[in-house]
C-alpha cells in the first residue's frame, strides 16, 4: 500500500487527507501546530493518523508522496529535507485532480479571486447545475471530491497551491490580474510569483479555454511570450485588437462562440472598476459553459459580493464604515481607494510582505485625511507615510484603531480598513480582523 503522508492539517490538508485514505493509501498527517478541533474530529472520524504541534522525520520522509498544505513555505526545513531526496511535493488541488472527471472553473490573480469565484458559482448555481466553490474559498477540492459528486468545480487558486501542481488541467482557466504580492515567498523576484500565476495555463489544449485581462501590463507580454495552447479569450475595459469581453457605451459586451451577452454597466450589483474586471471574466466562464443570458443577467444584477471586500458595515454619526480586510496587498487598496468618494481614514498595516506604498500614494495624498497604521511593527508604514498624511496615528488592537478613528472622523467621512498586509502580526486571519472590525464598529 502506498504511503502519503500529508503537511498540514487545516482545510486542504485534512481534505487530501481524507480523499487518500478513501482512494486506499496508507495516509499519516502532520503538523507543526495545534490541530483545530473541527479538522481533528473529521482526521479520526476517518481513523487517519496523525501528530500536532511537531514533525516527526521518521514518520514523514518514508512516504512515497508529500501533499503539502499551501502555507507552508519552499524554505521550510522538512520540504527542504523532502526535496533533497527526491521525494514528490505536490499541493492538494493538485492530488484532488486526479480523481475527479468533472468540469473545472479555475481562478487565481493577485485581487479579485475570491469575488470572481463566487460570483461564477453564484451564475452557474442560478443556472441550475451541480456545481461547489472550491480551493482558497469554502471547503477544500479534495473534501469535496471525496465526499460528494459535482458536475462542476469552480476553484479559487493561489499561487502557493499552483507551485504544488504539474499534472492538473483546468478546463476554463481564469487569470484575473498580477500584481507584486507575496514576495517574501518568491525571492522578492517579480518574475518568479509571475512564473508562478502563469502555472494556470500548464497542460491546457485547444479544446481548453484561457480567460485573461488583456489590459493588464504584466500579462498581456507573458501571453506574447509562451504562445499558450489554450483558446484565448481576453477581456479588457475598451475593445481593441481580439478583446472578447469589454465595456462600450457603458455596456457590458461579452462575445463568444456560445453567442453574445450584453447588460447596461449600471445594473451590475457590484460597483467599482476591479468588479466590473470580475465581472467581464465571470460572464465569460459562463458563456463558455453554454449558461443562457438570462440566467447571467440575473445573477449579476442579485449578486451581493464578498464578506471582507469593502463591504459597508455601518454609518455611525455621519460616518461611513467599510470593512476591506480582504486587502492583503497595495494593488487591492489601490483599488478601494479609487472607488472612495468621500474622505477617508484610511486605516491599513500588518506583517508587511515586501510591499511596494508607491502605487498607493497619489490617492492617499488625494482622499485621505487620516491614517491610522494597525500593526505590530509600523516602521516601514512610517518610513514611507510621514509627512504624506496631515494626521498619523498608531494603533496595537482593533479597539483602539476604531477608537482612534472614532475621535478623528467628521460627519461625511469614510473609516476605510484596507490593510496592504497580511494579518497573522495581530490577528489569526484576514477574516478574524474584518470580523474584529465589524464587532468594534457595531459596539460604537
């Protein structure tokens, strides 16, 4: 019986976990911190053994395969260790992948992956097919596949599960953006996270589909360079040269072999530029798999975006309060701070990932009163902001970052908490710092 061993005991871990020991291998799970109750419940429902708060080499290295769990770096001492003896590292999606043969949707890009996923499940859902959101977003592709049997998979993708993938192929590939994020895990080299992003398109025939933003500065010449197999369907915010989704007199236009597809702009139930990018590639998915323009046209003027993504939590004596902690990197500030129309408190900071403010400042100067840096180490935020911003404070704790806005926001402002970073300095997650907000705020 062959021996798997898994990394990692979150989400996709314990996922593979379960579909290896369903598939018959001899599965052992480990991982260096505490396993959370709900994954240690479901490792012994399937009797899966497993170890927490260490690894132990003797138990790992003799596996035939390494599904590693994606937040565990290239860098890491036992991958290293792994590697150095030949033995495969592969990510989840990637194993997942062999044991289905249904349809796969799969999305990645620096910003706008977790919004187009669910909005291209919420089109195919109202459309009527069995179809589950998958990945980075809801239940981990491998738990899925081992437990239920869907027609479709729409996988949100991030480049750290597509360095663990070589053999998986995705029938409608989706590649929404790229810019600089994560380059703390890439050498700080560009290139190589844009190496990684590219992955998407590995395996990819003809009869496959590459959807990609045309407009975008560092995809359009990778595009150029490798000449993929897939059929290419670009889509852009005007209509140039091949675009097969653009907007035009402040329509949504969408064209492909499955026929035409246009919307007014204003019906759209997201705003702002980057929904209107996720938009254009989800309509094109949808297209693609045949979904009648009726079914597309309702879901897109019902959908209701994404916790975490400016989402509008309260407006308190005046103010509005809008929770963006969805925001890890710049380029998805950038954009949260284009749509702002009032002035805004800018409330952003964390564990820093090689970060790049430039691309951030004009609009900081521009729209921003205030800003107020949550983190545990503020110097870099300060090293670039001071003397840009007319007020700057620190704050240690959610309660005191929504405290200190409290006390500097007028009547008409916006408190915007769009971090640049990561979470894990102060918090467990993004999702553990938008809740904190949205608990801080609703208590004001």
């Amino acid at each position: 019986m062959k021996k798997i061993t898994v990394l990692g005991a979150g989400e996709s871990g314990t996922g593979a976990a379960v579909l290896a020991k369903k598939q018959g291998f001899d599965v052992f799970v480990s991982d260096l911190s505490e396993i959370k109750p709900e994954y240690k419940a479901l490792l012994e429902k399937y009797a899966i053994a497993y170890e927490e708060n260490r690894h132990t080499d003797d138990l790992i290295v003799n596996a035939g395969e390494i599904i590693k769990s994606p937040g565990i770096p290239d860098k890491a001492p036992i991958i290293r260790k792994l590697k150095a003896r030949g033995t495969p590292v592969i990510s989840e999606i990637e194993f997942a992948g062999r044991y289905t043969k249904a349809k796969t949707i799969a999305i990645t890009g620096s910003n706008g992956k977790t919004t187009t996923t669910t909005l291209t499940y919420h089109i195919l859902k109202t459309a009527g097919l069995n179809v589950a959101p998958v990945g980075n977003i809801g239940k981990s592709f491998a738990l899925q596949v081992a437990e239920n049997d869907y027609d479709y998979y729409v996988i949100e993708l991030s480049s750290f599960q597509l360095d663990g993938m070589y053999d998986f192929k995705a029938d409608i590939a989706v590649l929404l953006n790229i810019t600089p994020d994560h380059l703390d895990r890439y050498d700080y080299k560009m290139q190589n996270y844009v190496d990684s992003k590219l992955r998407i398109l590995q395996n990819q025939t003809a009869a496959d589909a590459f959807i990609y933003r045309n407009d975008d500065p560092l995809i359009a010449p990778e595009i150029e360079k490798r000449k993929p197999a897939a059929t290419l369907y670009p889509f852009a915010l005007a209509k140039t040269g091949n675009v097969k989704a653009y907007l035009e007199n402040h329509k949504i236009k969408i064209n492909t072999p499955n026929g035409l597809f246009t919307m007014e702009e204003e019906l759209v139930a997201i705003s702002g530029q980057h929904n209107l990018y996720n938009t254009l590639a989800s309509g094109i998915a949808a297209k693609l798999l045949n979904i009648k323009n009726d079914d597309i046209r309702e879901s897109l003027t019902g959908f209701k975006g994404v916790e975490h993504r400016l989402e509008k939590v309260a407006r308190v004596r005046g103010v509005e309060y809008i929770n963006d902690s969805k925001a890890t990197n710049v380029n998805s500030c950038w954009y949260a701070l284009q749509s702002m129309k009032a002035p805004t408190v800018l409330i952003l900071g964390g564990a820093d990932k090689g970060n790049d403010y430039t691309e951030i400042e004009p609009l900081v100067s521009e729209k921003c009163r205030a800003l107020i840096f949550l983190g545990a180490d503020n110097s870099k935020l300060h090293a670039f902001f001071d003397g840009k911003a007319e007020i700057i404070r620190d704050a240690r704790s959610m309660p005191e970052a929504i405290n200190q806005a409290y006390e500097i926001a007028r009547a008409g402002d916006t408190v915007l908490l769009s971090p640049c970073c990561a979470s894990f300095d102060l918090f467990q997650n993004y999702e553990d710092r938008g809740q904190q907000f949205k608990n801080c705020v609703r208590h004001l």
